[in-house]
C-alpha cells in the first residue's frame, strides 16, 4: 500500500499574524525600554501634559533634542502653538491665547500636531475605533503614539500595572496625554506601556490595553502617531 505523505502546517497561524493567541504569551516589544525619552511634570502640575507629551515625542523623533530646563522648554512650547492658533485665527474660544503667550491652558490635539509640524516631525494618525491592531501595528513599525483621556476612566493599579495616583472629578473630565511605547502580554492580556508624565512612577508604566482603548474612545478618538 502507497503511504501518502503527510502535511504538518501547525505553525501556519504563527507566520500569518504574529499576534495570535498562541503566540501572545511570550511577546513584547518597547521602543524605548530604558525610558529616555521619558520626562515628569513638576509635582502638582495638571495642565502640562499636552506640551510635556510633545516634547518626549521630539525627543524620540530627534535624538539630539535636550529638554532643560523642563519650564522654560514647555514655555517656549506653547509660544510656538499659540504664534500658529493666531496666524489660523483659531483664538475666539480662548482670548487667553493673545493676552498671555506662555499660559497655561490645556493642550488639544491639534496643539500637539501644530509643535509637531513646526518642529518638522514626521507624524500621522488614525482612530482608536480601529482597535488594538492598529496600535501594535504602529509600534511594530518602530513608532510611538500619543494618546488623550480622561484618567478618571482609567482604575486604579497595583505595582507597575495601573494607574498609580488617586484622580478626582473635574468638569468635562481629568484630560491626560500618555505617550504608548510599547507593549506585553501577561496572563494572556495586552499591556500597552506608556510613558505617563503625571507620576514620579510613570516612566514605562503599563495599562491595560483595552482600558486605555475605551477611555481614549469615549474622550478623544485621535491617536497621534510618531516616526523616528
């Protein structure tokens, strides 16, 4: 009798989607695992994290970028996005902006890409709606991203996992920027890690993904992508 070979294609699944089920226990991958890039907020500080995210993202991007001292460099920051919200005539809804250039107001997205292109860093973006996918695909990429929302969304951690700080209700909710570097599987679950300004312990600090996911859905959409 004529024996048929045999076809083995157990690992197909693998070479097709490297994130697979099978597969996830054991990846993870950091574009900046020693945290260089990494910068921490003044104690007390709750209205930098928007120029403080941009200024890691250009530290990414432009490795002899030096932030120092960190108030000045922030100050010089919202000088350049306000100049660019006054040539674009977007001041109506903030009379701060011409009455004092190095105020304190909160950063919107749009802030963060109008430094970005004026400090000719190479950036795009998409929406979280396309899921967990997406980001991993841009980190496979070698890419970081900034991500906006509202921390009150966010639980309350333990060790490296979670968010490390006590939040409190603030009309139209606590805003925050993260930068996402990263990402891990523990137990099967996602890890994104992310450098979170607000926290002496934010530097590669891990979230649940589909934590972060929810609460950048359910406050601002847009993620901010950044090349080296």
């Amino acid at each position: 009798m004529k024996i048929k070979p045999l076809t083995v294609c157990v690992s197909i699944g693998l070479l097709v989607f490297s994130h697979s089920s099978s597969a996830r226990l054991s990846l993870s991958k950091s574009n900046d695992p020693e945290g260089t890039i990494y910068i921490n907020k003044p104690a007390g500080d709750i209205s930098n994290c928007g120029p403080i995210a941009a200024l890691m993202a250009t530290k990414f991007s432009q490795q002899k970028f030096a932030v120092h001292p960190l108030g000045k460099a922030i100050i010089k920051a919202r000088q350049t996005v306000n100049q660019d919200a006054i040539l674009q005539d977007e001041t109506e809804d903030d009379e701060s902006i011409t009455s004092n250039p190095g105020n304190a107001r909160w950063w919107r997205t749009r802030d963060i890409k109008s430094y970005l292109t004026r400090n000719n860093i190479r950036h795009s973006s998409f929406s979280i709606t396309q899921g967990e996918r997406a980001m991993l695909r841009e980190i496979d990429k070698g890419n970081i991203m900034i991500v906006n929302l509202n921390m009150n969304h966010m639980p309350r951690g333990f060790g490296d996992i979670g968010k490390p700080y006590f939040t409190f209700p603030i009309p139209g909710g606590w805003g925050h920027y993260l930068v996402v570097t990263g990402y891990s599987y523990k137990n099967g679950k996602l890890l994104l890690e992310t450098h979170d300004s607000f926290s002496s312990t934010g530097k590669n600090r891990l979230y649940r993904a589909s934590n972060i996911i929810k609460a950048v859905k359910n406050y601002n959409p847009n993620v901010i992508v950044v090349q080296k």
